[in-house]
C-alpha cells in the first residue's frame, strides 16, 4: 500500500514519503519559510512529512525565517509480528502523538533547528524492538511516539500467544508531559480461546479478541490531517492474528498500516512511513516486520 493515496497523488505527485514541514501562524507573525522532508501543499498548508525505509532515520525540520503555531504528528515503529505453537499475536502499531495548533499548550515555532528521529519497525518474534519517533527542540518540549509492543506492551499493544488471556497494554497515553496528554495508542485483543493469537492494538481502536478472529486495531486520522495521506489519513494500525492449522484464517490487518495475519504462510511486514503493525504469521512460518514510523508537520501558506 502506497502511503499517500491517489488523490493526493493529483494534488503533489510524490510517490514516497521522505519529510515535509508544516506549522500554522499565529499572532500576527510572518509566514514560516521552512525546509525538511518532501513538501506538499493542500489547500492553504504546507506539510513537511519524514519518513524513511524500514531501518529508520534522522532528519531536521529548518525554519530558516518567520514563526508560527504548527500542527504536529509524531508516529512512532510499529511492532513485528508473533509466531509460536499456538495462536500468533499480531504486532502494535506505532504510538501516535497527535499535537494540534489549537492546543492551549501550542506555543510558536522560530528559526532554527528542530532534530527529527523516525523509529524503525520491530523485527520478527519481537527479535529486536520498534523505535520510538521524536520531535525535539521545541519550546514546549520533545514529542515522542513510542514503537508499537510484539507479545507485549507497547505504543499500541501486541497481541500474545495462543489463549494467553493476557492483553498488550497500549502505553502511549501513559507517556509524560504532552507525548501522554496527545498521545493515542490501544491495547491488544486478548485471548479468549485456543488456536489464535490476538489482534494488535492501534492507534484508534484495541485490537480484537481471539475468538474474534484477532483483528487489527485501526489507526487514527488527526483531524487536520488530509485523507491523501498515509491510509485515508490514518497511522497507526495494528498487524492481525494469525491462526494454528487447523482453524479459521487469519484476521485482517488494521486501516494504517497494519497487515494481515496468515495461515500456512509467512506474514507481510507492516507499511513503513505509517508505523503498521506485522500480522502474526501461521505455525512453522516466520513473520515480518512492523513498519516504520513518521512525523508530519503542518502550517498554513
């Protein structure tokens, strides 16, 4: 799945994301002129979005003149799929933080420097964890989007194994300061019954119960965002269950970047650049990786 959608396309044709900027003016102070990113612009903004393959990177958003109040995404890597005797949780996605220009705690951004980090995508089995995405060097602190958990707790909460009743805890909301306060991530569904795994949380919605056929929890679509980015506006989304054979097949992935989760055959990764969770893979076969995750900045032109 392509992270930005067709009609976005028409608007800016651009076929990856790779960093644009945003922010909104506030208070009678001039225009933001700033670079970072692949800029786009939609209507009366200009959108900086960072995002890279699935190893993550660092990136810096430059005001090089004016200031202003900007509208802020943080996501952070979606967690890998689970594979293991029994059912095959799906991975989280990634924790979103979503930092409007209308927050009371908004303040200006001014010229200078803002580092940018996107989180990599958790590997296989939980082989290796998701990374977190930040916004730092802004006055009102950094902004951190928390990788999405594989077995486990995490930005948005990975499913477990088999009828483990135990549930991922999504931790996002529970970040301090405003990466808690602004923060959307849910828990996995938990397990209610044997030859399933659970469904990933995401950012919008917990993912489903095993005996629900675990699906993935959907992402999140910040109300400022247009819906020609990421998967109709929305990050964040959960991978789906995978199944033992025999038995149903795997549940659906998330709306964000969460894939499937698979029987009798490996899983696909997560979408990189939306901070997808894997889908758990079938019984004697390996499952991918979550995707990696992205940070969106907004302003008006």
């Amino acid at each position: 799945m392509s992270i930005f959608s067709d009609f976005f396309k028409k608007e800016a044709p651009v076929k990856a994301l790779a960093g644009m900027g945003g922010g909104t003016g506030g208070g009678g102070a001039a225009s933001i002129d700033a670079s970072g990113g692949t800029t786009h612009e939609v209507g009366d903004k200009k959108y900086h979005v960072f995002s890279t393959g699935s190893n993550g990177g660092s990136f810096t958003f430059t005001i090089n003149s004016g200031e202003g109040i900007c509208d802020i995404m943080v996501v952070g890597g979606g967690g890998g799929g689970g594979h293991s005797n029994e059912g095959h949780g799906g991975g989280g996605g990634g924790g979103m933080v979503d930092f409007p220009s209308s927050a009371p705690e908004n303040v200006a951004l001014g010229p200078g420097n803002y580092p940018i980090s996107i989180g990599r995508g958790g590997g296989p089995g939980g082989s290796w964890g998701a990374g977190d995405s930040n916004f730092a060097g802004a006055p009102f602190g950094t902004l951190v989007g928390k990788g999405g958990g594989t077995y486990g707790s995490g930005g948005c909460g990975g499913g477990g194994r088999g009828d483990n009743p135990a549930c991922g805890p999504g931790n996002q909301p529970g970040q301090p300061g405003l990466s808690g306060n602004y923060g959307h991530g849910y828990p996995s569904g938990c397990g209610v019954g044997p030859e399933q795994g659970e469904g990933g949380g995401g950012t919008s919605q917990a993912g489903g119960n095993s005996g629900a056929n675990g699906f993935g929890g959907d992402g999140r679509k910040p109300p400022w965002l247009p819906t020609g980015f990421g998967d109709q506006g929305r990050f964040g989304g959960g991978g789906g269950a995978g199944v033992r054979n025999p038995g149903p097949g795997g549940g659906p992935g998330g709306a964000g970047g969460g894939s499937p989760g698979r029987k009798e055959q490996p899983s696909s990764p997560g979408t990189n650049g939306m901070g997808g969770g894997c889908g758990g893979a079938s019984e004697g076969h390996n499952p991918g990786s979550g995707g990696s995750g992205c940070v969106i900045v907004a302003y008006p032109i």
